[in-house]
C-alpha cells in the first residue's frame, strides 16, 4: 500500500465534503424547490377557494339588500293604506246599497200612500157622480129638449165614471 500524505487526505476530505455538502445543498435547494412549488400550488388553491368566498359572501350581501328592501317603513305605510282603503270601499258599498234598499223601501211606501189617497179620491168622485146621476134622473122633464140635456148629461157622467174606474183598477 502505497502511503498517502496528510494533505493530500486532507485535500481530499476537503473535496469530498465539499461534493457532499454541494450534493447535500444541491438536494436542498431541490426539496426547497419543491416546498415552494407546493407551497404556490397551495397558494393558488387559497386565492380560489377566497375568490369563491368572496364570490358568495357577495351573493349573500346582494340577497340580504333585496330581502331587506322587501319591507321597509314605505312599503308596509302603503300596504296599510291599500288594506285600509280596501275595506273603506268594501263597507262605503254596503252602505249604499243598504240606503238604496232603504230608498226603494220608502219611494214604494210613499207609492203605496199616494194610491191610497188617489183611490179614496176617486171613490168619492165615483159617489158624487152617482149622486148627481140619481139627482138628474129624479128631475121630471118637462119638455124634450131637457130630457135630451139630461140624458146627454147622464151618459157624460157615466162615461167619466167609467174612466175614473178603468183608473182605479190600473193603480191596483
């Protein structure tokens, strides 16, 4: 065996640590390497789950405004006044119908009281003119010429007191 100086082991111990810390740096840079591709591929996935997020936490906002602007003090005043203004015209058209039915009521009533007073007007008519018709039949004639006056006079009579009962019937 051949005898190898101290330097020269030295040496090479020198240049084989320094391959092996190269190695071993080299192998670190590689697993730092890959630790910050990992780490950007995590970072990636991060920003999209928060895009995503902000995404929904957006939606969420937007639903929230237009579920807020459903009832708001303006929107239950005017559905208030609709309600209300639903039931004054529901009770203002009971109203009036019951005054037209009671309207009716009277005008039928006040018919009914004027036929009455127009029937017992005509029944006095009737009796006066029967009256008069016996009163002129009970005068003696002395001539024709009245009788002829008379019995035209009658037959007037009779006459109106036809109409004045095709009137009465007529009411009735």
């Amino acid at each position: 065996m051949k005898r190898i100086s101290l330097p020269i082991v030295l040496l090479g111990l020198i240049l084989i640590g320094s391959a092996v810390s190269a190695y071993a740096a080299d192998s670190s840079l590689v697993t730092i390497g890959a630790r910050l591709n990992s780490l950007d591929t995590s970072v990636a996935a991060l920003r999209q789950k928060i895009q995503v997020q902000d995404l929904y936490i957006s939606l969420v906002e937007r639903t929230n405004q237009q579920l807020s602007h459903g009832m708001t003090f303006a929107a239950a005043f005017i559905a208030a006044l609709g309600a209300l203004f639903t039931i004054g015209s529901i009770i203002a058209g009971v109203m009036l119908f019951r005054q037209s039915r009671d309207f009716q009521r009277r005008i039928n009533d006040a018919i009914e009281d004027y036929r009455q007073i127009v029937d017992g007007f005509i029944e006095e008519k009737k009796v006066e003119l029967a009256m008069k018709v016996r009163e002129l039949e009970s005068r003696v004639a002395p001539d024709a010429e009245s009788q002829r006056n008379i019995d035209r006079e009658v037959k007037d009579l009779s006459a109106l007191q036809d109409s004045l009962t095709a009137i009465s019937k007529k009411n009735r």
